[in-house]
C-alpha cells in the first residue's frame, strides 16, 4: 500500500481515466499502469456541460424592463454582464472564454448566463399602486392565446 499525490490536468472531465505507469500490480515484467479514474464534484452555481459552465442570474422586473448592468460569477472572479431592456426571463446569454478550461487544448469554454425574473412576494402600497398604472397603460392580455 502506497499513498500517491497526483496532479490532475485541468479540464478533465467526469468518467476520464489517468494512467499512472509504474503503480500496478508488479508482475514478471515490473509493475504495472496504475488507473484513476475521475469523478467530478458539482458545484453549488455553476453547472457543467462539456466545456461550458451555465449558470441562473435573478434580476428585477425593472432591470429586465429597462435594462442594466450586473455582475456575474466566473470560475476566477466576477465579470460585468450588460441586460439589454426588453430582457424576458429565461433568456441566455453568453459570454466568451469564461467557462471551463479545454482538456489538452488550453483553450476555455463559455459561461452560459440564464437570467430569471425575481417576483417579488410582497409589495408596499406604493408600489401596488405604480404596477396598478403600469398595467393600466400596458396593452392587456388576458389568456394564452392573447399572446400569439
């Protein structure tokens, strides 16, 4: 029994095997390969296909309406993501060499941005007040069909 401390490359992937030649069973020949095989841990916000991490932004009614500016997770920091008005929930957005770096290629994927609209649960008169004229001046649609 022996302890091993092995680099793992970057960008490796779930299910990948690692050969470490030299660490098998010793046989007539010497030992033998050694193999790891990778299991990738997920992660509490980004979420991992391929090379491309996504990940779920909540903004406000007024920032999908009107547009904005937030700020958004990378696996290195925090990068700068412009809303543009008119933004509906469940949009994506993508954003360029800020996803996972490339097994072997040093090259990296994209972070995949959904953005969600926050509803909020409670309203202050005030503000009932101002959805309320909102609506008002709004072209009303009242089912389904309205829309298409």
């Amino acid at each position: 029994s022996q302890d091993l401390s092995i680099d793992i490359p970057e960008g490796v992937r779930d299910g990948m095997r690692l050969r470490l030649g030299g660490y098998g069973e010793y046989e007539k020949d010497g030992a033998g390969n050694l193999y790891v095989y990778i299991k990738v841990k997920e992660h509490r916000i980004f979420q991992r296909h391929g090379d491309d991490l996504y990940i779920t932004a909540p903004i406000t009614f007024g920032q999908a309406a009107m547009g904005d500016e937030i700020e958004v997770p990378t696996l290195f920091g925090k990068t700068k993501l412009k809303i543009p008005s008119g933004t509906s929930s469940h949009n994506e957005f993508r954003i360029s060499n800020e996803g996972m770096p490339i097994f072997n290629d040093g090259g990296k994927g994209d972070l995949i941005v959904k953005t969600v609209v926050d509803v909020p649960k409670k309203l202050t008169k005030k503000q009932k007040e101002l959805l309320q004229e909102f609506e008002e001046g709004y072209k009303k649609k009242k089912g389904f069909f309205d829309w298409f």
